[in-house]
C-alpha cells in the first residue's frame, strides 16, 4: 500500500513502550545505554526527550544492581523496563534474573507480582565473536517464572511490547540485532513492515503462520523465521510447499499450532540460531513426537548451532549459523526430493 | 535518641517473641530428625538457620520502621520479620511447610515474604540488596513515603550484589539504608579470613555516604544510629551503611558442629546474651518493674504458642498446587 507505515523492530519497540509510559505512568526504563544514545539498538530513542530523566534512566554498568532494583521497583507497584544490552552478559547477573525475578511471585504464593520487561539484544552473523552472539533462548525459556518473546517483525515488536507491558508477569524480550534496522548491523528488509500508529497487543503465547504450505512445517524464531520464509520461496520452485511457523514466544510455548500445522504437513523442521542440544529445538521436536508420532512422514530434522562458542572469523561463523540453504536441502532430503540439476 | 517507654517495651518484647519462637522452632525441627539426623525428616525440613543473639539488630533498626517501609532479608530472616511485623501464625506456618503458610508453603523458611508489611527474603548471599535498591527507587520515583532497609551478613560485603547496589543506591540518592549483621562468621569462614578490611561500614567511604560501626549488640545504641540513618534516608538525603556487631548464638544452620569456633568462644556469647543484657538493662534504669517484663515474656510467649499451635494444626498444601502460583 501506498501510504503504509512502514517501521523497524528498533522504532517499533520505542513506540510501544512510549505509548504504554503516556498512559500508564508507573512504567519507566533503565539501563545501560539507554537515555541519552537511546539504546545501543535504538530501541528506546526519543524516550529521554519526552519523559525526561526520572523514568529513562541511564545505569551504571551493574546489571546485577539495576536488575535487582527492577524486582524490587516491580515488587513495590511499578512497571520497570530494564536493558541487558547483549543477552551475553547474563552471565554477570542471572542470579538477579532466575532466582529473583522469575521465582518471587512463586515463593510469595502469588502475593507479590514481577510485573518487568527485561529486553535483551541477540544474534550473530555480523563477526562479533561469542560474547556478543549468543542466542540463549533456550536457557531462558528452559527456568520457570518468566515469560520469554522474540519477534520477527516490527508488527509483532510493537503488539508483544505492549503486551509485555501489560503483563502482570516478568516478560523476557529478546530482540534479534540482525533485525532490528539498524543499518551498521546490516537489515532484514522483511522484519520491517507496517505497523499501525494506535497501540495494539500480541498475545504472548501464540505463535502466528508466517506462511502457509503443505509438505513441510518450518518452526522457528525471530531471524529464523526469515530463514524459512526465503527457503520457502526456494523450496515453491522446487513443487515442495513449506509451511512457515513464527513462534513469537517461546514461553508460553504454542504447542498447539506446532501440532497442528506438523499434523497437515507431516514433516517438521526446526532452525534455530542457539545451541543444538538441551534447547529449542528439541524441545519443539519433542512436542510434536510425544503426541503425533502418527502424523509423521518422516524423522524431524533440526537446523541448529553447533554445539561450539560463536568464533569470530566471517567464514567459520558463517559456516555454523543456520540459512536458507541448509533449510532447503534439509526438507528436500525429506520429501524425498531428488537432488535439483 | 532515646526510645520511649512504649518502644522500649516492644524492643524488648519482640526480642522475647523472637528467641522463644526460635527456641520453639528447634525444638520441632529436631523431631524425627533422631537418632539419624537426616535433614529430609521431621515436621519441619531442611535447612534452618537460627537467629538466636541477632535480635538486638532487628528490633533496633525495625522500630523505627512502618508497614509501608520496605524490608528485604536473608537466609536468617525471623527475627527481622518478627520485628517488621510480618503475621508470627502465617510464618510459623510457612516454616512447616503448611497450605495456610504466607506462600501456602512454596517458600519455607528462607523465602519469607509478607505483602502487607513489604518483607522479602532471598536465600541468595546479597540478593536482597538489589530489590531493596529498586523499593527505594520507587519511592523516589513515584514520590511515596517510605524507605528500604536492606539486612545481609557481613560475608555479604564481598559479593558484587553488595557493590553494585550500594554505588546505585548513592549515585541515585536513594531512600535506602543498608545493616550488615556482623556475626563473625560466615558458615565457617571468619571474617578475618574474608574480608580485607575490619570495618565494612568503612566501605561506605567508596560511596561518599555515612558509614556507622556499631560494636556491642546493643539494641539500645543499634536503636540511635539507625534512627538517624532512617531519618536522613526519609529526608531525602540517601542511603547509609550500617554495621553491627553482634552474635549468632547458634551453628549457621542447624546441624551445624561448629568445630571452627575456638574454644571457649560459645561461652563467651552465652554470657553476653542481649536478651537476659538488656532485661538487665531495663531494670537497673528503673524504667521497668520485674512484674512489668514478666508480662512483656509472657505475651511473647503466648504469640509464639499461638502461632506453633496454628502451624501444627494446619493442613499440608494440596501435593498439586505446587503446579500454581508460577505466574500472576
């Protein structure tokens, strides 16, 4: 369309969270970063400019302090939105994330609420090597107490920001660098697509068909999802018709379209940019098989990282990441596709 | 600042409340734990960690608190949460493990949390430190009344959670105050063997806040320095740190051989003990008859009967509502 608005997922996730602090005044934000440079992935820029200094608040690099407080802040009645600038670095304050955040809602029978957003930046591609690459969500989504999102477009962005905002419950926001439109990290044109000026939600927890197809049923996860869209559109030509599931959240996880989409297709591949074992991708696999063995016309193959920290040189690295390709010869081996001339 | 005779009174009760109900406490928790002690066994299970002798820190700093205020504590925590006020029947009960527990026994005894009075725990060497940060920054933020106290152990002084909270908390002015309990040990560690320095209050020079050692146990002198700290944080002025000397009367947690004490050293803080001290104390002022502190022990006592009977009696939780209360 002509006059369609079209936005990144970094713009798109600043609007949300502006028109959530407009109307609900106990929503702020902090983090490192994040007010006057508005986010090293811009992801809250012209915050400062319009809330001003008390509610976007640049921390000092002590994410085990300004987690901590963002539970002590949401346990008082605020809403805090808080930035681990690279999901890496969660090695410096887990303890403030899983055994604060994600289990005092449980320890206090409910009594005291976690109402947070923790957005954190991941992926690789872009040669920074294995502390600044990491994907991790399957050790988030794998602790019980906290809910775990990723979009793959800033429609999705904008609803599942808005959503986390409103959410009783500590919501982890993943967003994917190699998505999020900043131009120094390269884009992915397809995360930037129309997204409506009024505020809207996404529900968390339920996945959306990113495409719909007959033979093959790709899952994945924020940038995995483009993976298997361009696989898709290889694979049409091929006469194999791929089935494109965009999780959006990986807790709560939406078994149901997972099932019901294998169930049509018969054939499941799961791409996912984090390790390959203990993870994701076994888990969505084990969805499908503890319930539609029947319904499988083939053993479910998995397009994962190695299980290797994230080297830095461009070949190597390339070499491990999933594509379009892998994805590609993946469903042809099984559907039994012959090799293409 | 002196307390009057009112605060006197409930110092001095809620100390009483404090130490019967931990001797309570142990008395159960080594029911069918004999002649094998296993830890899995008896009415209350698990690890118990003590506060017997730590009482004079808590009813210092507590009485100058409101329900508003906000507490986070430790492993440790009773006597803090008998002196902020947290409902003595509900903890008992979470102590057992008992569906009318304050978390319906998700919990237990290190993970005490009371909404109505603001108490929270974590288990976690400093953890607290950080959310008592952010109750401040609340306050702050949203202009409401109230402060953030936050207790740990001297061994917390040299976790990162001790540094990183305490630069926030002064940077951001916050309203919030920090007690280091200094009971000298951590499980067997002393603190001459941990800790570089022999003042953590001397800390809170790294910060450019105050930062107040208090020796003794004294609940009385425990009373006026945190009721300044508390003023000043109410004023808007920021945090302070607090260090207390004062002593565990038990092992770190029950079970406990407490072989790395030196000899003699249990004696020694037997006959310190704050309690039979500041009974003393009240007597010899003239500020209290004999008859007027038998009937403070007594009411002690008889919320502490109240609240073992109500944990006894209650029933267990429902084997399948530990599948609820993971999300709001």
């Amino acid at each position: 369309m002509e006059n369609e608005r079209k936005l990144t997922i970094a713009r798109a996730m600043a609007e949300a969270t502006a028109q959530e602090m407009r109307i609900d005044p106990s929503v702020f934000v902090m983090g490192e970063d994040i007010a006057e440079l508005g986010g090293v992935f811009g992801n809250t820029r012209g915050l400062l400019e319009e809330f001003g200094k008390e509610r976007v608040r640049d921390t000092p690099i002590s994410e085990t302090g300004f987690i901590g407080a963002a539970v002590g802040a949401a346990q008082d009645g605020m809403k805090p939105v808080v930035e681990l600038m690279f999901v890496d670095f969660f090695g410096v304050c887990f303890d403030a994330i899983y055994n604060l955040m994600a289990k005092n809602t449980y320890f206090s029978g409910g009594k005291f609420n976690v109402p947070m957003v923790l957005m954190t930046s991941t992926g690789g591609g872009y040669s920074d090597a294995g502390q600044h690459s990491q994907c991790l969500y399957g050790s988030f989504a794998h602790l019980p107490g906290m809910k775990v999102v990723s979009p793959s477009n800033a429609y999705d962005a904008k609803g599942l920001m808005t959503a986390a905002l409103r959410d009783p419950n500590p919501v982890i926001y993943m967003y994917h660098k190699g998505l999020q439109g900043m131009g120094w990290l390269g884009t992915e044109k397809g995360a930037i697509v129309h997204v409506p000026e009024e505020s809207y939600e996404v529900e968390i927890g339920k996945a959306a068909i990113a495409r719909a197809g007959r033979d093959v049923t790709i899952v994945s996860i924020a940038q995995g999802v483009h993976h298997g869209l361009k696989a898709a559109d290889k694979l049409v030509e091929q006469g194999i018709s791929a089935e494109v599931v965009d999780l959006r959240s990986l807790v709560p996880l939406d078994r149901d379209t997972i099932r019901a989409s294998v169930a049509k297709t018969g054939r499941l591949i799961v791409v996912d940019e984090d390790y390959h074992s203990y993870g994701v991708s076994g888990e969505i696999i084990a969805t499908v098989t503890e319930s539609n063995m029947a319904d499988l016309k083939a053993a479910p193959k998995r397009i994962a990282y190695p299980d290797v920290p994230i080297p830095f040189a461009r070949v190597m690295e390339q070499h491990c990441l999933p594509n379009a390709d892998k994805i590609v010869a993946a469903a042809r081996d099984m559907c039994g596709a012959p090799v293409p001339a | 600042m002196q307390p009057a005779k009112d605060t006197l009174a409930w110092m001095y009760e809620k100390m009483v409340t404090s130490r019967r109900f931990e001797n309570a406490i142990e008395k159960i928790y080594m029911e069918g734990k004999s002649p094998v002690f296993n830890m899995a066994d008896g009415p209350i299970p698990g690890e118990m960690h003590l506060s017997d002798g730590q009482e004079p820190v808590a009813v210092g700093v507590c009485a100058h608190l409101n329900p508003e205020d906000v507490v986070t504590a430790t492993h440790r925590p009773h006597h803090q949460a008998i002196a902020k006020g947290v409902d003595l029947k509900k903890m008992a009960a979470e102590i057992f493990g008992k569906a009318t527990g304050l978390s319906g026994g998700r919990g237990g005894h290190m993970h005490i949390f009371d909404a109505d009075v603001n108490f929270a725990c974590s288990g976690i060497i400093a953890q607290g430190m950080g959310p008592a940060a952010g109750a401040a920054l609340s306050r702050q933020i949203q202009g409401k009344p109230g402060v953030a106290v936050s207790f740990i152990g001297e061994g917390a002084a040299n976790q990162g959670a001790f540094h990183e909270a305490m630069n926030l908390a002064a940077v951001w002015k916050l309203p919030m105050i920090v007690v280091v309990e200094d009971n000298a040990w951590g499980i067997s560690v002393s603190k001459e063997a941990s800790t570089a320095i022999q003042r953590n209050s001397d800390r809170a020079a790294a910060y450019g806040i105050p930062g107040h050692y208090i020796p003794g146990n004294d609940p009385l002198k425990i009373y006026e320095v945190a009721g300044e700290a508390i003023e000043r944080a109410r004023r808007g002025d920021g945090p302070t740190l607090i260090e207390i000397e004062t002593y565990r009367l038990a092992g770190h947690f029950m079970g406990d051989a407490e072989g790395y004490r030196p000899e003699g050293e249990k004696d020694g803080l037997f006959a310190k003990d704050p309690i039979p001290a500041m009974r003393a104390k009240l007597l010899a002022d003239g500020q209290f008859t004999e008859g007027e502190l038998d009937a403070l022990e007594n009411k002690a006592q008889a919320a502490v009967d109240d609240a073992i009977s109500f944990a006894r009696a209650s029933a267990d939780p429902k084997p399948e509502d530990a599948l609820t209360a993971v999300f709001a």
